[in-house]
C-alpha cells in the first residue's frame, strides 16, 4: 500500500510511503512495468530497445529508460569507429576507423573553427551536443557493444553535454534478462577521448566533467534514497536485483542543459570507473582502441554518476578550453 505527499513550495519534495519505508525527496516516483509505446527502435540488436512510458504517485507522466532522439533524421548519427552490424564497419585499428571518415559528416559549429575526432564507447547509448548543437547519436541504442566517431569543427572553448542511457529490457524497472534472471540490474559508462586535427589528444573523460542523475531503478527500499544538495544518491540501495513491483525515481531534465548558456555549477563531478568495472575486457568494439581510450600518456576514464548500476539516465557535461 503506497502513501503519497506532495509538497509544494520554492522546493518540491514528494514524500511516498509503502508498508516498508519512505520517500522523501524531489523526484518522481513509479512501481513497476511501463507501457511499451514503442517495441523496439533497432530490430537487428541482440537485446529488445523498447521505449515506454509510466505514471508517477504524483500524477506525472515519465517516457523510460529516456526520451530519446534516435528516430529524428535531424539529429546525426556518429560515424563508426567499430559496429558488427554493419558489413566493413568492424574497424581493427583507430587508423583504419579514422580513414574511412566522410567530410560531410562533421558538424560545423564554427565555419572558422578547427577540427576535432571524437573517439567514444558508450555503454549503452549516448546523444552528443557541442555549443548546444547535435554533433552525434549513438547508431547502436542497446546491444551489440559499438564505438563512434563524432567530427566537428569548432572553436575553443567549446562546451560538451551528453545525455547518457543505460538501456533497460523490463522497461521501467531498470533491469535486463540475463539467463535465468529475469531482472538482473545493468551498469552504464562513458569514455571519450577528443584529438586535434594534429592527432593530440586534448581532452579525456575524467572527474573534472559534470553529471546529473534523472532516473534510477531498481529501487526495492524507498528509504535508502538520500539526496545532499542537488546530488541524487543511491549508495545505501541494493544492488543485488530488481523484482517485478521495483520502483523508479524520475526527475525532469532541464530543456537547455545541452546549451553552453547553463549553468551546471551545482551539478557534483563525475565519477571514474576502472574498465574491469564497467566490463570492457573482451569487447573488441573498446580493445582495440587502446591508443585512444587507454593511451599511455593521456588516459581517458570511464565516468557517470555516482551509481554505475541504479543511475539509469545521466547528463554529462565539460567546457573545454
């Protein structure tokens, strides 16, 4: 039995209870199974990219695990760097990937700006903007493992946001089927490195990047939610797996996050992750990039929020300069 309470003010926290613990904070909250509204954005995956859609205890309607910009033909797909599923694609070197680029795919923020190569493996899905301009959309929204390549022509300082997705199965729950479990909870990441047209890698994913977190799930305990300013923390919630009646916590992204004019001053620095972590050990689509992702002399991190497993939707942004 679900007790709610909606505060409203300057702050809104939602305050929901059921017969074990409490919630008391500024999202949203659902339980359970979202409606499948779209049954799969790429036929061709090996796991089911569904789009859903779910209601909140306060009345809100939620689009699951993210609304997302992959059937709009106006936001570019990033260029493969490795991706099995298609013929020629699956890339053995960064040179390789590199040459067989196409000018008129990079995007031109600045007709006088210099160009950048993006190299990036996202797990699972990522939409790129630059100076608030789409530069790139992950082309593989769930599975099989695939790496891109976005190019841009730019000026410093420019400014990088990425919405980040780790894609769900059983769609509001945050979880996957993974053998004979039926709710086993996934885990995100995101690494890039970006090269001058030199060749120099200028900048890497690390903890000087900000991110935000906008969905978590599974949740099988309201309580172990906390937040500390604007952080959104799920360190005290299990991690063990998800269940039929999990709950979901949502907020609203801002509509300009992806524009150099927003302030993210309040958003908390990214978190790294070790690629043992993040699970990248025998996937050729990130190992046999290591010159770029794992180079010797200018490393490039795994980040995302705090919570690698329960952080489902996540903003990430850094000026470059």
């Amino acid at each position: 039995m679900l007790f709610v309470m909606v505060a409203v003010g300057c702050t809104s926290n939602t305050v929901v209870t059921n017969t074990a613990s409490t919630y008391t904070g500024t999202g949203s909250v659902t339980q359970g199974k979202a409606t499948t509204t779209t049954a799969n954005l790429f036929s061709s995956g090996i796991r089911t990219a569904g789009i859903g859609t779910i209601t909140s205890t306060d009345g809100k309607a939620w689009t699951v695990p993210a609304d997302v910009n992959f059937t709009d033909a106006s936001f570019p797909f990033a260029s493969d760097l490795y991706n099995s599923y298609v013929s020629g694609h699956s890339y053995v070197s960064t040179t390789a990937a590199t040459a067989a680029l196409a000018s008129k795919n990079i995007v031109t923020i600045d007709a006088d700006g210099d160009l950048y190569t993006a190299y990036i493996f996202g797990d699972n899905y990522f939409e790129m903007y630059v100076n608030g301009i789409a530069v790139g959309k992950d082309p593989v929204p769930y599975t099989d493992f695939n790496s891109c390549i976005v190019q841009f022509k730019a000026k410093k300082p420019f400014t990088v946001a990425v919405k980040c997705v780790d894609w769900e199965e059983n769609l509001g729950m945050g979880t996957e089927v993974q053998g004979s479990t039926s709710y086993h909870i996934g885990d995100g990441g995101f690494v890039m490195a970006i090269k001058n047209a030199s060749g120099t890698i200028i900048s890497t994913t690390d903890n000087t990047w900000k991110a935000q977190t906008y969905y978590i799930s599974p949740i099988s305990d309201l309580g172990c939610l906390t937040e500390s300013g604007t952080a959104r923390l799920s360190s005290n919630c299990s991690t063990a797996g998800g269940a039929s009646d999990s709950y979901g916590i949502h907020w609203a992204l801002p509509t300009d996050w992806f524009k150099t004019t927003y302030d993210d001053a309040n958003w908390g620095a990214a978190t790294t992750f070790s690629n043992s972590t993040v699970g990248v050990d025998g996937k050729p689509s990130y190992t046999q990039f290591s010159d770029v992702f794992d180079n010797t002399t200018k490393d490039a991190s795994f980040i995302w929020s705090a919570n690698l497993l329960l952080d489902n939707l996540v903003l990430l942004r850094k000026k470059i300069d």
